[in-house]
C-alpha cells in the first residue's frame, strides 16, 4: 500500500453537514473525478463515505471520523470509536489526531496511538499533528506515516496561507516514517515543492474538492479589478541596509521601511522580512491598493533565478549563500514571490519606470562599488542557464590590465568602479607622488593615509585639473567606452543606462562616454546606442523588485 501512494497525490473528498455536496453520492462521485484525474488514494471521512468510495474507486483510502466531543478540541478520529468505525469500514490507513492537545478520554496522543496499534497491528495508523516534537513522538508511539494535516490548526503552531515548508523539511528530517504533506496545499507548484522536500505523498483537499473555497478565491480576485491599482512589494537586500516599499502600478513608492541588514547573516536577515511584508501588505490594504500581487526581492550576488535562491550573495553579508528566498518567503507570507539581481532589477525598473521606457532591448549597468549589469533582450531579462549572466563589470576592457578579485584581469570593474577608481588613482599617486597640484600636496590626505581616498576626492581632483586625476577618470570613461561598444557589439541595444551612487554624483561621465563611442567599432551597431544616466537612483532597488513582480506575472511566471 504505502509503495502504491509513493510520490502521489491522496485527494481529500470531505463535506460536512450542511455543505450542499454533504453525502456519499456526492463525495464518491468527487473520489471517482479525482481518480479519474490521477489521484493514487483518497482521503475520507466517515464510515459510509469510506465504504462506497473504496468499493467505486478501488483506491487505497485514508479514513478518518471527525466527531467532536465536549471538553476536548481533539476532533480527527479522536477515540477508540472511531476508530473502530473507520477500521470496519475497510480503511486501508486510519488517520488520527496525534496532537499534544487534551484528548476526549484524558488519553496523551502516544498512549492512544499505542492502544490503536495493539487492537488494529494490521491496519496502517497515520499520525496528524502539528508540529515536528508531535511527530517524533507519534513515530515513537507506532504511528506508520506522519503528516502535517494539524499545521496551523492548532494555537501553538503558526498558521500561513500556504502549506507548512518548514515544518515539512522538519518533520522528513527528523521523523523515521513516512512523511505525507497535508494541509493548505493550493497549487501544483507547492505539491511538487513537498515531494521534493522528501515527503512520501501529498493530501489535498479544499483546492480540489471545496468548489465554495476555489469560488471563494476568484469571487475576491474579481472583486479588487478595477477598483484598486494593482501593488507590489519591492524589497532590496543590501549589504548595509535592507529597504521595502509598497510599489504602485506607476512606479511610485507608497510606503517604505527601511531596517538595518542584521549584522548576524541568513536566519536574522530571513526573520526580518515577513514583519516588513506584513506591514507594507496591511498598507496596502489601507490605503485601498488591494493585495499585493506579490514580494520581489533584488539581491547582491549571484542569484538562482530558476530555483529562487541566492547561490552566492555579497561578502559583506555573512552566511548569505544558497538562501532558498523565495520558498521561506512564499511560505512565510502566503503571497507570491520572485527573487533576481539587484541590478537585474534595476534594470527593470528603467525599463518599466525610467529612462528605458519603451525600449525592449537595453542594457543597465550599475557604477558603485563594484559594477553589476542587467541585460533586457526582446523585452526580457537575459538571465542565462541559471541567472548569473550579465556581470558586465567583470567584462575585460585590457588584456594586460590590472587583476580584479574575480580572479581576471582588465575587468571593466577594476577601472570603472568606485574601488576600481581609488585603487588605479592610489597607483598613479605612488608613481608620482607630488603630482597632485592643486592643494599642497602635504596636506594630501593620501600623501598621510593612502587608505583614506574615495572615488569622490578623485572626481573633485579632476575637476580641479590634477593632471593624475584627469588620467585615472580619463582611463576610466575609456574602459566605459570600450565596454559600451563590447555591449552594443554583443547585444545590439538601443540604449545603454548608466546608473548607481558614481553616475548619480558624476551624470557627465554618459556624455563623455557616448562621445567616445562614436565612430568607433560597428558603426551600424554602435553608433545609433544611446548613453544615458539612470532615472531611478536610490529608489530603483525597490520599485525594480517590485517590477519584477509584475514582469514574471506578464511572462507567464504568475504562480
Ligand atoms: C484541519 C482539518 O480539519 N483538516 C481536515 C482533515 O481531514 C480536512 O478538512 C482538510 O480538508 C484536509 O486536511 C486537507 O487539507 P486542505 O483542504 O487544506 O487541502
């Protein structure tokens, strides 16, 4: 039997008293569809339907009696008759409440599920709890299969809108048994997500079985069209801050929290994001947006678009490696959610709000501390086999150039960037040292402390005419150049934007680079390419998260 429902899916054909499909008619007719559509079991409650549904489908059956009982808020097969009453109905599985809750008869989950398994060695027990304590314990007391069917039904265990991830990954870890996956389970995506996890089959029923319940969600969905702007959450995982805005459909930023990024790494920085969702959702609510379409989260690093982790984030983020986002995300906020580069989503943002609106095929490339590049082909972010490509900055612009921490040398990042910038001009100052004319070079900070200089003096040296500075910012729009011209010969975009905190301070290096681009390379492919400085700034990390939402939702990613 338990080979049969491996890897399966177990439909629950319930109604209660009252519901217009209450009755065995009904709810065989429903085992019959669900078998007919694939289902390898059937989960039922009552002994008549358990009978009639075994006899018409021939499906392996998981039965339960619910009967409530003063006193106790244990309702799933709570006593020995009810089990008794599943067993003579042919159950293949009887399924139990094997919650830490007061039982009906003052009996613990274990001493019960171990009274069951001496009257009943030959039918297989399933243990519904909770928690992951609950299911060690019920696989200790004899219980055959775990499953997570209690989840957020009980006051101690949280309850999302989507189905327990975490407890999941627990229970499969720590229980010895079979673990099924039970409980709000809504989408294909999610059942998949649970045998993934390890889970030996799935159980759903509402998303199947309760028309009311599916009516339910579309009557609400149709009810927010057209009498509420559609609205997303953006968030950007910095390494220093962590910022979250409730975006609305024209780009603009409703509401905002900004937090610092929790100096201790993964667990704290996860923790930190459902409160901020949570609060930028009741936002939206109040403010007569509708719910959020969904959470898009722009990260440092090199993200996994496909999976929705972050393979390998920001070394200024500790433990921020292989962080499985938008899973913990989804789960823990029960609303949709997409996670991409920050610069990808930068350059989404342009794309939807900003200076490469209208434009389908464009290219972002973001100037700070490092450079990160976001590529947009036919209307789409180019992401490559997983998500990693476009990392424009380590493009090589000199191939005997100086070696960038990537490992490679020329990188357009070692030029271009703002520790790029200091470390070429803290060269040049080390070549000729009095060269920096314009103050006395004593009181140079770097002449005292090299460590001190920032791309900022550089710039404002140049703009003083320090020959040195004008060399190193001169190699500088250079390397843009020939990076420009790499990216138009390679992509063939209309328009090249450059943004990040150098261009916000420094918007004439566009200028200075479409000049130099001119009549160089390909001219039908360079020379129509506009530079052009970003129109977002600080905002872009937000809203383009938030776009992201919107545009996987427009391409067919809608979850
Ligand atoms: C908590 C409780 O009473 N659960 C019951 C258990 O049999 C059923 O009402 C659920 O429909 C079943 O667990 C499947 O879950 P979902 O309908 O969420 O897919």
């Amino acid at each position: 039997m338990l080979e049969r429902i491996h890897r399966g899916l177990i439909v629950s054909c319930q109604a209660s008293e009252g519901d217009p499909l209450y009755g065995p008619d009904m709810m065989t007719r429903m085992a019959m569809a669900a078998k007919l559509g694939g289902a390898v079991g059937i989960r039922a409650n009552g002994g008549e339907d358990i009978r009639r549904i075994k006899e018409a489908t021939g499906l392996p059956v998981i039965g339960i009696v619910k009967r409530r009982y003063e006193g106790s808020d244990v309702y799933i097969t709570a006593t020995m008759r009810e089990v008794v009453e599943v067993v003579a109905a042919g159950a293949d599985v009887v399924a139990v409440d094997a919650t830490s809750r007061m039982r009906p008869e003052g009996l613990t989950a274990a001493e019960f599920l171990r009274r069951v398994k001496q009257a009943f060695p030959h039918v297989l027990l399933m243990a519904d709890v909770a928690t992951v304590d609950e299911g060690v314990a019920a696989a200790a007391a004899g219980a055959d299969l775990v499953a997570s069917t209690m989840a957020g039904y009980t006051p101690y265990s949280p309850s999302g809108d989507g189905p327990d991830f975490a407890l999941l990954r627990g229970l499969v870890e720590a229980v010895p048994v079979p673990v099924i996956a039970e409980g709000r389970i809504q989408r294909p995506e999610q059942a998949r997500t649970c045998i993934e996890l390890g889970c030996w089959a799935v159980v759903v029923g509402s998303a199947i079985t309760r028309p009311q319940e599916i009516t339910r969600m579309y009557a609400a969905a149709l009810a927010q069209a057209g009498t509420a702007a559609p609205c997303a959450i953006g968030i950007d995982i910095g390494g220093t801050k962590i910022a979250a805005g409730l975006v609305d459909a024209t780009g603009c930023i409703q509401a905002r929290r900004v937090i610092p990024t929790p100096a201790a790494g993964k667990e704290a920085i996860l923790a930190a994001l459902p409160p901020l969702v949570e609060e930028l959702r009741a936002e939206a609510l109040a403010r007569g947006l509708g719910l959020p379409a969904g959470v898009g989260v722009g990260a440092a690093g090199q993200v996994d678009v496909r999976r929705g982790t972050i393979r390998s984030g920001t070394p200024n983020i500790p433990n921020w490696s292989d962080v499985p986002i938008v899973e913990y995300l989804e789960q823990a906020c029960g609303l949709p959610a997409w996670v991409d580069n920050d610069v990808n989503a930068m350059a989404l943002a342009e794309g939807w709000f900003g200076a490469a609106r209208g434009h389908e095929n464009f290219v972002c490339l973001a100037l700070g501390t490092g450079i990160g590049g976001g590529v947009v082909t036919g209307g789409r972010l180019l992401h490559g086999a997983w998500g990693g490509a476009a990392e424009l900055g380590h493009m090589s612009v000199h191939l005997a150039g100086p070696s960038c921490n990537c490992g490679h040398r020329g990188c357009l990042e070692a030029y271009a960037s703002g520790r790029g910038l200091v470390e070429r001009m803290r060269e040049a100052l080390a070549a000729a040292p009095g060269s920096v004319r314009h103050g006395a070079p004593s009181l140079h900070p770097s002449a005292r402390n090299p460590a001190s200089l920032s791309a900022e003096m550089v710039f404002r040296w140049y703009r003083s005419g320090d020959p040195v500075a004008v060399a190193v910012v001169d190699r500088m729009v250079q390397a843009l150049a020939v990076a420009v011209i790499n990216i138009a010969h390679i992509f063939n975009p209309t328009i090249v934007v450059l943004g990040g905190g150098i261009v916000a301070h420094e918007p004439w290096l566009c200028a200075a680079v479409a000049a130099r681009i001119r009549g160089a390379g390909i001219r039908s492919l360079v020379d129509p390419v506009a530079v052009v400085p970003a129109a977002l700034r600080e905002e872009a990390g937000v809203v383009g998260a938030a776009a992201l939402c919107w545009t996987m939702m427009e391409q067919g990613g809608a979850k």
